[in-house]
C-alpha cells in the first residue's frame, strides 16, 4: 500500500508517542524515519529493528558521561539513536564556537543511520559535519557541507576497529575546519561505495510525487499503536466530563 509523507509523518508522531517518547522527541523520530526511506536509506526496515527494542522498554535517554570544551562523550545506555540523537546534534552544536570545531562519541546506542536527518538539518544553521559508525564489517561515513540538503554517504573498509555501538561526529563551521582539527580521527580505508546524491534526491521526489510503499503489516503496528492513544485520550475524556 501507498501514504503520503504527511500521513506517515502523523502515524509515526503518534506511535512515538504510544511508546512513551516525550513531545519534540516523537516529533524528531518520526521525521528521522521519514527522512531515510524517502532518501533510500530503507527507514522502514530500520524502524522495524529500532521497534523490536522499543516495544520491550521505557524510552531511555543518553547521559553525558565525559565534557571538555571541545569533545564530549555520551553514553546512550543501549537506547536508540531515535531517542539520544537530537541531545547529541545540540550539544556538539553548543560547543562549537567561532572558528572552531567540536567532537562527539555516543556509546552503547543503537539505530545509528538515523542520525542522517539530525546532521541534514543542523547543516542548514550554518553547520558542517562528519560522522562515522562501524556497520557489520566496514566503516559508513557521512558528511554534510554547511547549508547542504544532502549529505555524502560512503562507506570504507574497516583500517580500525572500534565499537558495533558507537557513533563518532564532528561539527565546525565547515569540512576544512573539522579535517584540520580531527584530521587523525579522520582516517579511512579503502573506498568500498558511494551513494549519489542525485539518487537521494530522486527517491526523495518519487516519494512525495506517487507516495511511499509501505508493508500492510508495519503498517498495522503503527495502527495498533495509535489506537492506545486514541483509547487513553478517550478514557480521560469521559473521566474529565462534568468537572
């Protein structure tokens, strides 16, 4: 079956909130999702890996675990990147003063290629970043030019190996200014692919011009908790009536 972006925006906005996101934080999950699968980043089959974890727990935020004035580390305490990636974007982004760049690791945190959206929409503030995770056996790097709408999403051999649950990013007032400050951090392998921003932007149009496919079932467990929304708002209702 089809839906229009909004309509899948909406769901995924209440289904958040089912699953015990606070406001602001379903409303940023739901645009990170709709954001990878209307670029080609398979959102769906992601959201499906990140709900098999949160239908099982209370929403559980990140701490901030270790603070200079220009790096940071935050321990996501095994919670998904849908729940502690804005905390991370805004606070790299606090740190980053004129001229200069900041680092950032999230440990322990989980659905990582969700951050995409965050950085996207951090670059058009004036922001340039780069972030890399380890993903089965190799590195995925992405990077974004300040005022980009698009990143650079590549991903390398592996030249060193670091944690399955870790995401490493970096932010400065351009690429330039990142490389120069972390450029030993910065270091890649071999160049395995490179996924096309004409390609982004193409599945992106074909999304909002003949709407996005989703499976009948996923489709349903969105449904299904959207009605445990509708049920308590219904509930409270009638237990407010005549006050």
């Amino acid at each position: 079956m089809k839906v229009s972006k909004n309509e899948l925006t909406a769901s995924l906005k209440k289904a958040f909130e089912a699953l015990g996101f606070q406001p602001g934080d379903y409303y940023d999950a739901a645009d990170m999702v709709v954001w990878l699968e209307t670029h080609g980043f398979d959102g769906f089959d992601r959201l499906l890996a990140a709900l098999a974890y949160l239908n099982t727990t209370a929403p559980i935020h990140a701490d901030l675990v270790q603070e200079d004035a220009h790096n940071s580390v935050l321990d996501g305490r095994g919670t998904s990147v849908l729940l502690c990636g804005s905390e991370a974007v805004d606070l790299i982004r606090s740190q980053v003063i004129q001229g200069s760049s900041a680092g950032l690791e999230i440990i322990n945190c989980y659905n990582r290629t969700f951050i995409i959206e965050r950085l996207v929409k951090a670059a058009r503030r004036n922001f340039a970043f780069i972030a890399y995770w380890r993903q089965l056996d190799y590195c995925v790097k992405v990077s974004i030019t300040a005022v980009s709408e698009l990143p650079e999403y590549q991903t390398f051999k592996m030249i060193d190996v670091f944690d399955r649950q870790s995401l490493r990013i970096f932010c400065g007032p351009d690429l330039e200014a990142i490389e120069k400050q972390y450029g030993e951090q910065l270091e890649f392998g071999t160049l395995v692919e490179n996924y096309p921003k004409a390609k982004m932007a193409d599945c992106y149009r074909n999304s909002v011009e003949q709407g996005i496919e989703i499976d009948q079932a996923l489709w349903k467990t969105l449904d299904d908790l959207v009605a445990k929304i509708l049920v308590e708002s219904t509930a409270d209702s009638r237990a407010g009536a005549g006050d």
